[in-house]
C-alpha cells in the first residue's frame, strides 16, 4: 500500500482509542458534536495527521465491483456495486443480485452513500475550523509547520467538496454541510435545492484548485493524492450532471417536489448549463496537455489496439487524472474478481462474474460498424450469428469473430484458450465450467482489467498490483464531445475527441462510416452514448449515466426486464443460443436513490425523492 493509506489505516485504529464520543463514528450522529478532547486531537502532530489522512477513507474503490456487499454489511456504496447493477454483468450473489431482481424501498436499499459521506464531511468540517500549526514541543521534535498545514487544508477542502458530489451523484438535492454543528443547534436540516448544491461544490472546487498540486506526482505514492487535475474532473463531472435531464428539468417526477418552506429541489430545463459543461470539460483538457494523455502502445511503430486497451488498466499510467492504491482486486487467494473472473476449471478459480448479453452485442465489428443497424450506423457486413469461425484459430461461435480489440479485452467467451494453461475453455452442460457448481450465469466471463500474469498454477503468482481508476483522460473527451454536441452539434471537435477514443481502439472515424452523422445532433449523441457504454465498460459509470441521460427505460439502453446470454442448460450442441436467464426491475423511482428510512425518520425536514 502507498503512504497515504498506510496512514489511513493507522487512523481508523487511532480514532477509536483517543478521547471521543462513542457515537462519533455513527451515522445517527453525523450531525451532531461528537469529540470530546478536540485540544488533545489538534495539540499532537501524530493524531491531528492521522485525524487528516482518514478524510480520505470515503474515495471509492472501483475494482471491487462483484463482492461488494461483503463490506460494511452490504450497505456501501463506495466501492463499485454499480458494474453488477446495470446492463453490464451479472454476479448471481450477494446484494447486487438481490437488488436486480426484487422490488426495493428506502428501508432495504443498500450501498447507500449517505451515512459514510456525511460522517467524512463532518471529519472534514472538523478539522477546517480546528487544524493549525502545531511547533516542536520540548523533546518532541515533530511538528505540523505552515507549508503542510496548508497542503492538508487544500485536500481537505476539496475532499469535502467531492463527498458532496458523490452525494448529489447518487440522491440529487441533498444537505449542505459546510460547518460542524454543536448538540445545542438545529440538527433537523432541510435539502438544498440542485442548483444550490451545484453552486457550492462548485464554488470550494475552484477555491480548491489553486492551492493543490498544480502538476500530476510522478512518484507513486503519493498519486492517491487529489491534485488540480482532479478538482478540474470533479468539476466537469459535476456540470455535466447539471446539464443532463435527469438534473436539468426532464425528470418530471421530481419537478413538483418543494422543501417545507415552499423551496423548489429541481429546476426547470435551462439549456445554457451545457454551455458551462462545455467549458469546464474544455478546462481540463487544456490542463491535460503535455500531462495526460490517451495510453497508447506502439508495435513496430504502429500503434498496437490490442496491447493498449489492455495496458491502459494495468499501471499507473499519463492517461490516469486520479488513482487510488487502496484496490479490491484480491487475486486468486481472494473471493473477489479474479478468482471470481476465473474459469473454475482453472486452479482455484470460481469463474461465476458473468457478462451479460446486452453488452456483449453492443461492441463494435474491427470494421467499427455495430452488429445490428443503429440509427447512426448501419450493420457491418462481417457480421454472420450462425455457424463456426476462429479467433486466433480456435474454433468459436460466429458471434464472437472479427469483434473489435475491446470486446476481446472484456469478455471470455466459450471456445477461447485461458491465457495461462492454453486450455479451451467450455461452459455447456457436461464442461467443467457448467451449472453443475458455482458458475456465470450467462455463459460469458468478465475479462476486463484481468492481469494475465495472475493465476494459482504452481507457483502462480496471486496477486499483481493495479490502480484504482477513480478518473482517466479518457472519459473527459467522450465527456467534452456529448456537451458540445448539445451546444454546437456542427464543432469539429465533437467528431474529433469522439474519433480519438475509436482510433486507440482501432476503429475507423465514425463519419467515414457514415458521412450523414456530421452535425447531426441526435446521432452523434446516440453515437457518444454507445461509446461511453462501451469504452467505459464496468468501470462503474454506466448505472449514473443512463440515469442522467434518462435512458434506462428505453429498448437499446434498458435497465430492467429480461436479460439474457447463452444457454447454461444446452449441451454443446444447443450453448449457442441466445437464453434470458434473468429478469430485472427498474421503476422510474429508480432514477435517483431514496433517502435512507432513517434519516427519513428522525427528520421533519427531509424531502423523500419521487416515488419512494
């Protein structure tokens, strides 16, 4: 682990010995007192250090994606429960499934963010209005001096600043908490509005942004750390939910909701935020000149498709704006995702995270064109269902042939050599890999972000070290191309950063495809949707994007009903076939998360979101 963590662990340990209240650490009391000895805390460099680095602690962990529910009792949200809870896989297990498959209210939903976050700002709070220099003290040589001190209040100031962010991600209008309150004031606070909480995470951003690292840190342990890149993407993220439906006036549902006081929560459609989007992704990636940049491998001198979208996940690397080292990926000693991701004929592997169907035929030909006609593209030619072909020459089903370079990095299909033992791998009924035990539902495996020097054959190696992605270069070009579609659809650069994400991916520029989709609104935006789906693939932005765009009822992008893959009950004979294995639910509720039942009922002043 880098330093920062080291430090974080340490202080989860040192918050519960030094001198506190019991409950401090407990979301009943998020916004209540809670230390007792604040003197002691802020007189000691060591606890006052700690007390900072365990701010950090509510930074997602997005490669923890299909055992998720196993932490904090299934109730967190800040790892990534959303892979497994939108059209991308399937874990069969645990809270993710459950929640898939069963109607929910705002007393059983889990992977609420609200308690955790809130707790963190409260920390944050605390230490804002209570840190300061602390001098050597007698035969005490440590000190926190002016420079640090400083560093640590540009940190925390955007960690707040975050928090509430991945707040209004997951509820929309939540609490404004900019100050610790004492037991004696009101507790019982009512939602800011949308453009209120927009406002003010936009406003400590950008005070935020001077004072943090200007520069992105080159030596790794200290990547974990926000710098100015990362405040720029939190910004941009935040104004592209501003601008988007689901927060701009389309989510008719929510448009009548008002605060006790008559205060509206969402506002009417007001088209001028994508102006703003338009310019805060556009501030990045002019900050990203000459410091990110898309991760490419060359072969040979040309670039290598392949060898890059698989790289690109495997270290730290210039396309990455902000990491984190405190992963979930476990290896093969672990129950999480490569072992999970590992066919179980294959030495301790369980091989159950299946990927679904919907996804597998949302990727691209290597010609670029989709394999079903689309309203910006029509159907590559290349693509027959029925019958054999061969991929590397291995036999396998026609579906799976000639499929672009990031469809062989995501998906294990039947028929395909596992990259260690060079064995064929088959999940029909009478395989190894069937229903018989522990198994993908689907017929399909998640291959993504799988370390191919992983695995349990003697003398194997467990694990392999990856970083936790929270932003890359990547997503803003696909990001900066949807906002400026909405503001000038006929700017050169909506084709050009939506083509540059294709061509590391080895796919043609998409107007060569299709000459009549320069300029056309409404087919470039379907054309950046796809994209999105599939470069960003079970990278835990899929279930909030379909939510802004308010799309999750719509027949391509649907989040419920049936969801299929092949047949896990056929022998090898009738595997190929397209079978539902799974339905789902998705009511429009669902756009936004409820307000966790308890603070719900402790409160008179919170607002429920529609239809919970």
């Amino acid at each position: 682990m880098k330093k920062i963590f080291t430090q974080i662990t340490a202080a989860v340990v040192l918050l519960l010995s030094i001198s506190c209240s019991k409950d401090y650490l407990n979301v009943s009391d998020e916004l209540a007192g809670g230390l007792t000895n604040l003197k002691e805390l802020f007189d000691k460099p060591s606890y006052a250090k700690r007390f900072y680095a365990n701010i950090f602690t509510g930074i997602p962990d997005y490669s923890n994606m299909v055992r998720a529910d196993w932490d904090a009792g299934g109730m967190t949200g800040l790892h990534n429960p959303w892979t497994g809870m939108s059209d991308e896989i399937s874990t069969q297990y645990g809270d993710n499934a459950r929640y898939l498959i069963s109607n929910k209210n705002s007393s059983n939903m889990k992977f609420q963010r609200w308690g955790q976050l809130y707790t963190l700002i409260r920390q944050a709070n605390l230490f804002l209005e209570n840190a300061k220099v602390i001098p050597p003290s007698g035969t005490d040589a440590e000190q926190l001096d002016q420079a640090e001190l400083d560093r640590m209040l540009a940190h925390v100031v955007f960690m707040r600043a975050y928090y509430h962010y991945l707040l209004f991600e997951q509820y929309g209008p939540i609490i404004i908490m900019d100050k610790t309150l004492a037991a004696t004031e009101n507790l019982d606070l009512p939602r800011s509005s949308v453009d209120e909480v927009v406002q003010y995470i936009d406003g400590e951003l950008v005070k935020s942004i001077a004072a943090l690292e200007q520069q992105p840190y080159t030596d790794d342990n200290y990547k974990a750390l926000p710098t100015k890149g990362a405040a720029l993407a939190v910004r941009a993220k935040l104004w592209m939910y501003a601008a988007s439906p689901l927060f701009n006036g389309q989510y008719q549902e929510a448009l009548p909701l008002v605060n006790n006081d008559g205060k509206k929560l969402f506002p009417a459609a007001a088209p001028e935020k994508w102006k703003k989007a338009v310019e805060v992704t556009k501030n990045l990636i002019d900050y990203a000149g000459g410091k990110h940049d898309l991760y490419k491998v060359y072969t040979n001198g040309k670039l290598d498709p392949d060898a890059s979208v698989y790289e690109l996940f495997q270290k730290y690397n210039d396309e990455f704006i902000w990491a984190t080292s405190q992963v979930g990926w476990a290896g093969m000693d672990g129950d999480r995702f490569e072992r999970r991701s590992t066919p179980r004929s294959e030495p301790n592997g369980l091989g159950s995270t299946a990927v679904v169907q919907e996804l597998v035929d949302d990727f691209y030909m290597k010609d670029g064109l989709p394999i079903k006609n689309t309203p910006f593209l029509s159907m590559s030619p290349l693509y027959t269902e029925k019958g054999f072909g061969t991929v590397n020459g291995d036999q396998v089903y026609n579906m799976w042939v000639n499929r672009e370079p990031r469809f062989y990095n995501t998906v294990f299909f039947a028929g395909r050599k596992w990259h260690i033992s060079n064995k064929i791998i088959q999940f029909h009924m009478g395989s190894t890999n069937d229903r018989s035990g522990q198994h993908t539902p689907s017929g399909y495996l998640l291959y993504k972000r799988f370390n191919r020097r992983v695995h349990k054959t003697n003398p194997g190696v467990a694990n392999v070290f990856r970083p936790s992605i929270i932003f890359r270069l990547g997503e803003f070009y696909l990001l900066y191309a949807e906002a400026l579609n909405e503001v000038d659809p006929a700017h050169p650069d909506v084709l050009k950063y939506l083509n540059l994400i294709r061509e590391r991916a080895g796919l043609p520029n998409i107007e060569k495809l299709n000459p009549a989709i320069l300029g056309n609104q409404i087919l470039q935006r379907q054309a950046i949707q796809r994209e999105s789906r599939i470069e960003l693939a079970t990278e835990g932005q899929r279930y909030f994007d379909v939510r802004r765009w308010m799309i999750a009822e719509s027949n391509e992008n649907r989040q419920g009903g049936e969801f299929s893959g092949m047949n896990m009950a056929g022998d090898y004979t009738n595997f190929f076939k397209r079978t539902v294995f799974e339905q789902r639910i998705f009511d429009r509720k669902m756009y936004l998360y409820p307000i966790p039942f308890g603070e719900m009922q402790k409160s008179k002043e919170l607002i429920q979101n529609p239809g919970w």
